[in-house]
C-alpha cells in the first residue's frame, strides 16, 4: 500500500514514481494520448513514433491539493491533459516557494531531487500523461518538428522565467500582483464584454507564495487595483481585467525601447 502524507505546501505527496488517485478517470489512456499527440506531436509524425511514445507515457490522475506523481529519482516531462497544476520546491527547515503554474495543454519538466526536491500539484482535479526525461527527449530526436516544438515551449518558459526574475528581483507588491494578471491573462484570458476574464485555479496564498509576498498584501493589491478601476474580483477565483494598458503601466513594462 503506498502512504500519502498531506505536506505544507496543501499537497499530498510521497516518495516514490506514483500515487494511486482518488480521482475517477474521466477520459480514457488513448482519449488523453490522443489529446497529447494532437497538441505536442507534429502533423505527419510517423505511426511507429506515435506508437513509441505510447509505450513510454504514462497516465496520472489527481484531485485538487493532491501529487499525481512524485518522480523515482529522474526526470519526468508531463503533459497537462485536463485542469492545472503547480510546481512546488521543497528547501530545508519546510520551506516551499511555488515555482510554476501549468495549465491545459502545457508540457512540464519535473526535475529530480537535487539540491532541492520538488512536487507537481493539482490545483483542480487534473489528468496527466508523462514520461521518463531521457526517454522522451530520445523518441523526440526521431522528429525534426519535434524539436522544434519542444525548443519553441522552451524557449516561451524560460521567457517566463527571466520576467519572473525581474519581478521578484526589482518589482513593488503591486509590480509584481499586475505583471502575474497579464501574464495569466496570455496564458488562460477569454474575452468577455469588452474586458478579458481570468479563472485563476490557484488560491491567494499560491499567488502570494509564487511572488514572494503575504496573502494580506496580495488581497490589499486587488483592491487598490479594483479601486483604480484597472479590474473587478468576482469571488476568489474570477477576475475580470478592464484596462490592461492601465495594468502594464501598474506592471513597470517599458511602452519605448530603453
């Protein structure tokens, strides 16, 4: 039997390659394969590639707060078929800092426990299909658009990456709260009534921790940009973006070249 422990961070994880999921399957492994191959594998990709990477992928499910799996000392590279999730970094004396949000569709690299340990958590109730690192990378070798279409999310995320060192490095509690809604708003953002809404997954405390701020300044944030009329907050989940302009002026985003 394997033993789920409920950690700090709100989510259940353990060591070990997988955790058995409370979460019933509402798509089958060729539903979600399918749903993998159409997003990430390129138009003409072989049969025999497809088949390969089939026998390597794996599937995991999850309920919110839950890991659907942990990694067995190697890396993993997850394909988020359904919901979302959340990279977690785990450092000495329980420390955690939220590393990442996933989301639909997004292709995520779990590293192995090395100078920190780390846990990809569902924020809803997801699915997942993932490989073995090593594996995937090899079978994607066989597909020059492959390549091509891991080095372009690559390169998307380490972008993300270097703004986020910008904001946590150089930006204001407020810098930081507008940057994180433009960036969700690239990622998740639908139109809806001359505004973009957001259905944010992740709870005030996830934002705080991946901004490095208390929930009480995130909360008090929303509402100076509320009342700035820059947005509206409908419950603790949706929120409607009205000038988004307004916003990346609150962001520090440079309008002219420096």
């Amino acid at each position: 039997m394997i033993q789920v422990n409920a950690q700090a961070d709100g989510c259940a994880h353990q060591t070990g390659i997988l955790i058995k999921s409370r979460a019933p399957a509402a798509m089958t492994f060729p539903d979600l394969f399918e749903r993998f191959s159409m997003t990430i594998l390129p138009l003409g990709t072989s049969d025999a590639t497809h088949l390969r990477f089939q026998a390597v992928a794996r599937y995991a499910s999850a309920r919110a707060g839950d890991a659907p799996f942990t990694g067995n000392g190697s890396d993993q590279i997850a394909f988020v078929a359904s919901g979302s999730t959340k990279l977690v970094a785990h450092a000495s004396g329980g420390r955690e800092q939220v590393v990442a949000f996933h989301f639909a569709g997004d292709l995520v690299s779990v590293p192995a426990r090395a100078a920190h340990a780390y846990t990809l958590c569902a924020l809803e109730d997801c699915e997942l299909i993932y490989f073995p690192a090593e594996e995937f990378y090899k079978l994607a070798r066989f597909e020059a658009g492959m390549v091509d279409e891991v080095l372009e999310r690559v390169m998307k995320a380490l972008a993300r990456c270097r703004e986020k060192t910008i904001t946590l490095g150089r930006k204001n509690a407020q810098e930081r709260l507008a940057n994180f809604l433009l960036t969700m708003d690239e990622r998740i953002g639908a139109d809806n009534d001359g505004g973009r809404l957001l259905d944010l997954p992740m709870s005030r405390r996830d934002v705080a921790d991946s901004l490095g701020l208390t929930i009480e300044t995130v909360s008090r944030q929303f509402g100076e940009l509320r009342d700035a009329g820059l947005l509206e907050t409908m419950g603790r989940s949706k929120v409607m973006l009205l000038d988004l302009q307004g916003l990346a002026a609150r962001a520090g985003h440079l309008f002219e070249p420096a």
